[in-house]
C-alpha cells in the first residue's frame, strides 16, 4: 500500500448504480445517514417510481425511509450516467450476478457494463466499489478495465464491499450491520471507504480489512455455509422420515449445544430466493475453472438436499389425497421464499406449486405480498384473492410460506371451508397439536405422522435464538 495518502473527502458524494432491491436500499439508507446520495438505474420506470417515493418491492420500513430521505433534499435517482460520474466521489454499483443460462456460472454482463459506463466518463481521482456478489478475481479484472478506459487512468481505484442483507430485515442489516468488509489495495481507499461509513463505525461496528479477493469470497463463503447448514437439517430430516425419529426435536437439542447453535437450523422445506441457490452454484462453478472443483464439491450435494425437499413435499401431499394427485384440489399458502418478501426467484413454495400443477392437481395459490410477481413468473398456475378463498373445498393445504397470517389461522374455521382437513405444514410453522384437536389430519417434514408435543426454543421472526 502507498506511504503517501492522496487526500480524502472527509464527507463524501455517494452514486448507487443500479437501484433494485439491494441498490435502492443502500442509497436510502445512505441518505438517512446524512449523505447525497444519487441513485442510478437504466430502467426510466423504476426511476420515476423511487423519485415519486414509490419503493418497487416490498421491503418492510422502506417506503418511510424513503420518503424521509427524498423529503431532507439528500436524494435523487437519475437514469443519466454523465450525471452520476460527475457527482460522485465514491460510486457504489449494486447490480445484479443472476445465473447465466444454460450454466451455473454468474452472469457478469451487467456488473462489467455499470463499471465500464461509468469509468470512462469519470476524469478525477474516485473509488468504485462493488457491492454485487462476484466470482473471486472479478475485482483485479475490474481494475484493469476500468483504468484503461477512464481518463484519470491509475486515479481511479477499485474496491469490494460485500452486502450482507436479509429480506424483510435489509434497513436494519443497512443502517446496523454486524460487520462491514473491506477489500481495498491502498490506504487511501480504505480511508475514503471508512469516511464513507463513518457513521455505522461510530457505533462500534466492526470492520474487517481484505485484499479484494478475499472480499469477493466472504459474501459466497457465507452463504454457502448457512445453505449446508440449512441442508443439513434437511437431510436429517430424511433420515428421521426413515426411521420414525422427530425432525423438529433434533433440531432442538442441536439448537441448544453452543457449538452449533440455533439459528439456520429450522427443518422444512429449504432455501431459495434470489442469493442462495445462485451464489452456491456460482461459487462451485468458479473453483472447478481455479482447478479446487473438489473443495466445493460438497455443495452440490447441499443444492441436490434443497431440491429434494420440494419433492418429497410433493410426495407427502399425494399421500394425503390418497395416493394420486389428478384433480385433487390444493391449497398452497405462500409463494414468496420467505416471509416479509414479495420475491419469487427460485421459490420453493411456487416449485412445488407447479409440481402439483405438473401431476394433475388444481392448485390454487396464495400469498400477502408475492401475488404479482408470482403471476407473472407462473402464469399457468391458479391464484385466490384470500387464504380463505385459496382453501375453500380443498382436498389437501400446503403451508408453503411461513406467514405471520397463516400462523394465526384459525384451524376451526379454515376447516369450515375445506372438502377435507389435511394439512402439511412444510415450514413447521404450526401446531400440529392444535389442528389435530380441530380435526385435522398433519403431515411435516421429518416428523412422525403422530409426533408428542413439542416445546421449541424461543426464536425471533428472523431465526435468532
């Protein structure tokens, strides 16, 4: 690193180059911070939508700070990116690495067209940072791009600074993240990162400072050991499924060894959403092409026990129509991945959803906040207006999203409305005890047709102990 510190804008500018889920957080957080912020996206609509304090997604707490930040004159969206280049002194780009077609490999069109853009219009010192989960080398390939495009050359500086987001939580994970990475190679630009920070640093937040590569893999890394462990519970649960063993309890006094801990380790039906399944793929795509193809390895496996529970949700539920699913109607509760999420990207409810759709079922789904982007995604799927429409005469009801809603219905009246009451609660979301005193019949993953009653350790919405 350079002895000699260029200076630093103590207080700096602060661009956001694309604004969607992780993009437009950022920038509104940043600005309720005290920064300008000017966010950038080529998309005219979402622009107009986040300039008229319209969020384009549904993220808990975010329209309010938004229309906090646009009301304290801090911030702007813009579709203009000589605008952008001219007003920033730190540019963060946030767009996305989806999944390449046909491959598991990262889709870096996007990612290399924001740095590009912007790095041949920029002509004074500034720092790009990537924000975007990348393959590891991405940033040394990054910094050469950029320098031979832009005409302040070596004055222009690349660095990494992973997001660590949760959906439903990603204003809280902005505003007070557990920690901040940064990868940087000269003082200068981990001094312009802190002094872009400074405010989450003021409260003690941890800061934790890499070459770039190993800040491209913190982000992989960790979401690749919270799916094993997700998938490990899983494949417990197939072994319990085996051997009348109950999923649920397992997990409980797995839970309770500190080692191990609680959090991640909820049995049900696996992950998904627009992160997980990508980024494993992603990450044992790019160390086959390093040549340690066989340190990864194991995530093939995770992502193979993932998949496996949408089937065997399939499986339970042909079981409980009696064994064929041709014209059974059922009832499927959620299709976003998660709960306080309208996000449908490899949803595990809206797979099985089509699974049931693809054996002959009629299927009608329903969620509070997915509904759009679920219709637009399984056009050929059937939707309701209300749980309770999505249950009336049903067969067999799949609790595929862990809702708040569904987890204070009541069993009695939904089994008013149903032709038979069957349930499989897939998330473990529910009291089994309760719904078999109201006259149901409950299956769950990994646990006994007939499990005891359970006491679970306490946990917070978001898997905390």
């Amino acid at each position: 690193m350079s002895m000699e510190l260029p200076p630093v804008v103590e207080h700096p500018r602060l661009t956001v180059v694309g604004t969607g889920y992780l993009g437009a957080t950022h920038a509104v957080c940043m600005a309720i911070l005290g920064y300008e912020v000017l966010g950038l996206d080529v998309d005219e609509k979402k622009v107009r939508q986040l300039n008229s304090g319209v969020v384009p997604f549904f993220e808990p707490g975010l329209p309010e700070k938004l229309q906090e930040a646009l009301g304290s004159g801090r911030l702007r969206f813009t579709t203009d990116y000589d605008d952008a280049a001219a007003f920033g002194d730190v540019h963060f780009i946030c767009v996305g690495t989806p999944q390449t077609s046909g491959s598991a490999a990262a889709d870096m069109t996007y990612v290399d067209s924001a740095f590009s853009e912007l790095a041949r219009r920029i002509t004074s010192r500034s720092l790009l940072v990537g924000k975007s989960t990348v393959p590891t080398g991405t940033a040394a390939r990054l910094t050469e791009t950029v320098r031979s495009l832009s005409p302040a050359g070596a004055a222009l500086e690349v660095a990494w600074n992973p997001e660590f987001l949760r959906e439903g939580f990603a204003v809280k994970d902005t505003l007070h993240p557990d920690r901040l990475v940064f990868g940087v190679e000269s003082d200068w630009a981990q001094a312009q990162l802190e002094a872009a920070f400074a405010p989450i640093i003021a409260e003690g937040t941890p800061v934790v400072v890499s070459d770039l590569a190993t800040s491209e893999l913190v982000k992989v890394a960790a979401n690749s050991f919270l799916a094993t462990k997700i998938s490990f519970i899983n494949a417990m649960a197939e072994v319990c499924e085996a051997t009348g063993a109950d999923v649920s309890l397992l997990a409980q006094a797995l839970s309770l060894d500190s080692r191990i801990g609680g959090r991640f380790l909820n049995p049900g039906l696996g992950f998904g959403g627009g992160c997980l399944p990508k980024d494993i793929r992603a990450f044992t795509h790019r160390a086959d092409e390093l040549g340690v193809g066989q340190a990864t390895a194991f995530l093939r496996e995770v992502d193979g026990i993932n998949d496996r529970r949408r089937t065997r949700a399939v499986d339970v539920l042909r079981e409980l129509v009696g064994g064929d699913l041709r014209g059974a109607r059922i009832a499927c509760l959620g299709a976003a991945f998660k709960p306080n999420s309208d996000d449908v990207r490899d949803a595990p409810a809206l797979h099985v959803a089509q699974l049931l759709h693809d054996e002959g079922a009629r299927v009608a789904v329903y969620d509070p906040e997915a509904m759009p982007n679920a219709r637009r995604k399984y056009p050929e799927l059937s939707y309701a207006d209300s749980a309770e429409e999505a249950v009336e005469r049903a067969d067999a009801v799949a609790l595929l999203t862990e809702w708040q809603e569904f987890r204070d219905a009541d069993p009695a009246a939904l089994g008013a409305l149903v032709t038979h009451r069957r349930l499989l609660d897939a998330r473990h979301a529910l009291d089994a005890d309760t719904y078999r005193a109201a006259g149901w019949e409950v299956r769950a993953l990994g646990r006994p047709k007939q499990s005891r009653p359970l006491t679970l350790v306490s946990r917070t919405p978001d898997g905390r102990d």
